[in-house]
C-alpha cells in the first residue's frame, strides 16, 4: 500500500499502483453521488475509456479485445488464450464466452450445476452452431473493440420504457450482445476456456437471481425476435430458422409453467394410477394460489412459500418418477418393442449419457441430473410466476447481505464513499478541453446531520462486527496513510485524462435526480407491463391446457398407439432435443481439434 496513490476523479476515485514490470495498475471507483449507479453504466465508462481515451495509442480495433471478468470468477491463463484463438480465427467474430462452472456447497449449488452443464452442452452449443450465441456474459468473456465501438452509443441510451428497463438495466449483458448480433458480429462459445466462479448457495438469492434474468432473458428474446428482419439484414450468420428456433424457445417459456403441470399430471397418471382431472385441478388451484400471493404479499412471505411449494413438488416428483419406472419396467416385460412414450424418456437418457461422455472432465455434473429432476417444478413453474410477477422490483438481487453493506460502509469515511464496482465503459462527450466545473453541490457527496447520526447510532447498536468489517476497516488505515492527489491538477498528461472523465460525465453519467429508486412514471410502467405480461402467461397456459385436455379426451385421435396430441408433443421437443445433440457432437469435435492444435 506504500506505493499507493489516490486519484479524485470527476467519478469517484483512482488507486494507481506501478508493477514491478512497469505495467500501471489502476482499480477505479464509483461514487454514485457523482455518477449512475448500475452496472451498464460501470461498462458504459471502462468501454468508453478504453476506446474513447486509451485507444488514441492503438492502430486496429480489429486486433485489440476487452476481456470482462467478475471479481469472484477464478480462471487460467490458457483460457484466455483460447477465448483469443477464436478471436484471431474470424474478424467478424465480436465475441467470445467461455465454459463458466458455479462453485459453492448445498442443495441450491447441486441444481446449478446440472443447469449449467446443460445450458453450455446443448443450448450454448446449438446457438453456437446454427446462428449466433445471444450472450457473452459478463463474468468471463472477450470483446472485440470494434464491435463494442459499433454498439456503444446504442448501449448507453438512457431508459425511456418499462421494456427498455429490462432490456437495458437488468439484463445488460444479453442485450449489449443482442445489439451486436444485430449489427452483424458473430458470437461464439469456446469450451476450452474455463471459468469458475461462486452461485447463489441459499434460496431466497438463488430466486432473487433468477427474477432478474428471466425477465430480461425473454424480453431482451422478443426483441430480437420482433427485429428479425434487421438481423437478417446485417448478419450473415442468423437465418430463418435460427430464428424460428429462438421463437420456439420464447413460447415455450411462456407455456411453461402449464407443461410442467402436464407433464406432472401425466407422470401421476401414468405412473401412480391417479386421476387426472383430480390432479390437474389441484395443480392449477395450487399454481393460482401462488400467483396470488406473489401478488398481493410480501417478499419474504413469497420465497417462504416457494420454500414449502419446492419441498411439496419434489415429494410428488419422487413418487412420479418411481411409478414412471416401475411402469416402464413391466411394460418392458410384457411388451415388446417398447411403447413410443418409453423409447422417447430412453432416447433422452442416452442423450444425456452420451453428453456426459463427450465431457468426461464435466462427468460428474450428470450426478446432479436426479436433484434437478425433482427441483424442476420449482424451477419452470413456481420461478416463473415468481419472476413475472416481481418484474416490477427494480432492485439488484444482490449475493450480499444489505444490512453488511451498510455497517461496512461506515467504515469510509464521510465523502470518500464509493462503490467497489469497476470502472467500465462510452458515449460522445463534449469536445476536449471543456470548461472544467466541479460538481454541483446537489451532486457533491454529503451526509446530513440526521443521517450521520442515525447511522451510526444503528452501527453503535450492533455488537458484532463481520470479519469482513474488519477487514474494511483494516484497509481504510492503509489507504488513508497513501499520498492523494487531484487529477484535475495533475498535469501529467495535460488534462486529458480530467478532460474525458468531465465530459463523459457531462455527456450521459450524471445521475438523474427522480429519487433514490428511480421515478413513479417508471415505476407505474413496469406495474402496466407486469399486469400485460401476467394476462399473456394466464391466456396462454390456460388454452393450451384446455387444448391437450380436451384433444387427450378423444381416445380415437391415436398413431402408433399413442394419442395424436402426445406424439406431436414428442415429436417436436425430441426433434429439438435431436437438433441440440448433433449441435453438440460436432461442436465437441470442433473442441478436439483446437486443444490438439493448442498441445
């Protein structure tokens, strides 16, 4: 910490560091006082630095990437290399994500795992194949510079719409990459560039997560979807079909949670001998209940009763599954060949069999395939509804406890306050050399007399200090022991550094003033959006129940042996799932030959 120097910056603050190579590192921090909070806005100002003030030194941005991490991601250096080979392969490639694996302990890390596995085995890979990824996360991807130049005065609009807000703010990973897709940049999956990095290991973040993602997954999907002709236009790479699948994929979310009831009714059916006009009346009672609730209760009551609901599906998915099996079994000894149903749940495991195989270091995630199994109501029913119905709660769903935060946070010191978020980001800006203002005083930060004293009256009630407190607290010594300096008296590179900061703030970073959680219009949209989408889902779960129920009735509508509505349900998702596999196969080939050629 010695050889630590502070920089106040327009921003926040800078922590310069000289390596002992001579490379300068720089950590940046945000004071959200001064600038938009947000992650969007954190890559709006390292993407904008990069390219828009450090670029100046550099020739092609077709040779220059931008690698995005987490703070909690744990990667190789061979990694990175290979997330560069497919860079160097294809200048039309804008980006490349890697293999990411969640790490942590429990039940909740038991589920990811498999989910993981099978979003980067089949769908990851499919996209890969047949089009385009439509997401390079955040936590461990490489971006081509010319691509992120094309798309950043896009990216950093502000939100005028409850759409924008989740295409924009809660799921900007997904839609910077939409942006590219559509501009005619290709991206790609690179399965010999692994990452690990920690996932949610209680419930309430696990579903706290997910209702960020969800929503901003299916709109940022719409979309592209509902532009398709702009990116059939400009890329080469997405096709009518390609395009017909994600269709397929949108819709199939939307009727999910009905067909997770289905496919339950049927499994009780089939395998415990229940009634199916009991079970699907229950079913859907219980479902309602849980949407209403949602609804009208708090937060916390809501995930307790997920808690319950999860607890209560994976009994009856136990029972299913056992009776599935045992039926299956005897339908084995008494019939042969096998009915269509049972080739079809066979066909499946060997698809999930032959996988694992061709991931023989990824193996293992098979293991977790049962827990995943009986989590499954929870995950495609109860998340759904949960994740529609809060889409209306603009908050980040953060890992950590807020109530840590904030005795933490009392560890700064007044106005030195920043968020630990990297600095990242673009906009155009006023020309150089503007008139250099200081931050209005509304801007500045401050702590009011009430708020100081409430605070630390709350900080002096608590008895027990986190070893994570002590640990801010421990840096907070150090820091304050390091040589400060302004950078808009530094003349180290004539202003040009405060001169970027001050006019990229100016341009689009100041933080708008409608209120700490963003202004009533905003909030009153996004109600009008949720209560739209809600009547969607209802609508349609409600007919396509209705249609496989009554079309279920009609015991002449047979091929096969099998009722005509269940064959092409079959028919559909084992094409799809077939499609998925052979993605797969080729790909793990593509894999092979770039570790060999890395050897």
């Amino acid at each position: 910490m010695k050889a630590c120097v502070k920089v106040k910056t327009p921003y926040g603050m800078q922590l310069r560091w000289k390596l002992p190579g001579g490379m300068p590192f720089t950590v940046h921090l945000k004071d959200n006082t001064k600038v938009k909070n947000k992650k969007r806005w954190s890559q709006v100002m390292y993407m904008s630095y990069v390219l828009d003030h450090k670029q100046k030194i550099l020739v092609r941005d077709d040779q220059t990437f931008i690698l995005t991490t987490d703070a909690d991601v744990n990667f190789k250096h061979d990694s990175m290399e290979a997330l560069i080979d497919y860079m160097l392969q294809d200048e039309t490639i804008g980006a490349v994500c890697g293999r990411t694996h969640p790490m942590g302990k429990g039940p909740l890390v038991w589920y990811q795992i498999f989910d993981y596995a099978i979003g980067h085995w089949f769908m990851k890979v499919a996209n890969h194949m047949f089009g385009s990824v439509l997401c390079c996360p955040g936590c461990f991807s490489l971006y081509r510079c010319q691509a992120v130049r094309d798309i950043l005065p896009t990216y950093s609009t502000t939100v005028n719409e409850a759409f924008e807000f989740l295409t924009k703010d809660m799921g900007e990973d997904r839609w910077m990459c939409t942006l590219m897709v559509q501009a005619g940049w290709r991206l790609m999956y690179c399965a010999a560039a692994e990452d690990v990095t920690y996932c949610p290991m209680n419930f309430d973040e696990f579903y706290k997560q997910r209702r960020r993602w969800m929503p901003s997954t299916l709109a940022n999907l719409a979309l592209l979807i509902s532009e398709w002709r702009v990116t059939l236009g400009n890329n080469e790479h997405i096709s009518v079909p390609f395009i017909i699948f994600q269709l397929f994929l949108l819709v199939s979310t939307i009727i999910g949670p009905s067909t997770v009831i289905l496919v339950i009714v049927g499994g009780m059916v089939y395998g415990v001998g229940a009634n199916e006009n009991t079970s699907v009346i229950l079913l859907s009672l219980i479902t309602l209940t849980y949407g209403l609730i949602c609804l009208f209760m708090s937060q916390d009551f809501q995930l307790k009763t997920a808690k319950f609901l999860t607890f209560v599906f994976a009994v009856i998915m136990i029972l299913v599954t056992i009776g599935v099996a045992a039926q299956i079994a005897n339908e084995l000894e008494l019939m042969l060949p096998a009915g269509i149903s049972t080739l079809y749940l066979g066909g499946l495991a060997g698809i999930f069999m032959v996988a694992a195989l061709m991931h023989p270091t990824e193996a293992y995630c098979l293991i977790n395939g049962l827990w995943y199994l009986l989590c499954l109501p929870s995950g495609y029913l109860l998340l759904t509804i949960y994740s529609v119905v809060n889409m209306t709660d603009r908050s980040w769903g953060n890992e950590h406890d807020l109530a840590d935060f904030e005795s933490s946070r009392e560890l700064l010191a007044p106005g030195e306050r920043h968020s630990t978020v990297p600095s990242k980001a673009a906009c155009e800006y006023p020309g150089p050399r503007a008139k250099r203002n200081s931050a209005p005083p509304d801007l500045q930060p401050t702590t009011s007399n009430g708020n100081s004293l409430s605070k630390q009256s709350a900080s002096q009630e608590s008895a027990y200090v986190s070893e994570d407190s002590l640990k801010i607290r421990h840096a907070r010594r150090q820091l304050d022991r390091c040589r400060t300096i302004d950078l808009e008296v530094d003349n180290s590179d004539d202003g040009a550094e405060y001169d970027f900061w001050d006019g990229l703030r100016e341009a689009c970073l100041k933080p708008e003033l409608a209120g700490f959680d963003g202004n009533t219009e905003l909030k009153d949209k996004l109600e009008d959006l949720r209560n739209t989408t809600l009547m969607v889902f209802l609508i349609s779960n409600v007919l396509w129940m209705i249609v496989i129920m009554v079309l279920v009735k009609h015991s002449n509508l047979k091929l096969l042996g099998v009722d005509f509505v269940g064959l092409m349900f079959l028919s559909v998702y084992g094409t799809i799932i077939l499609f998925q596999f052979i993605a797969m196969l080729a790909h793990r080939l593509t894999t092979l030959i770039h570790l060999l050629a890395r050897a």
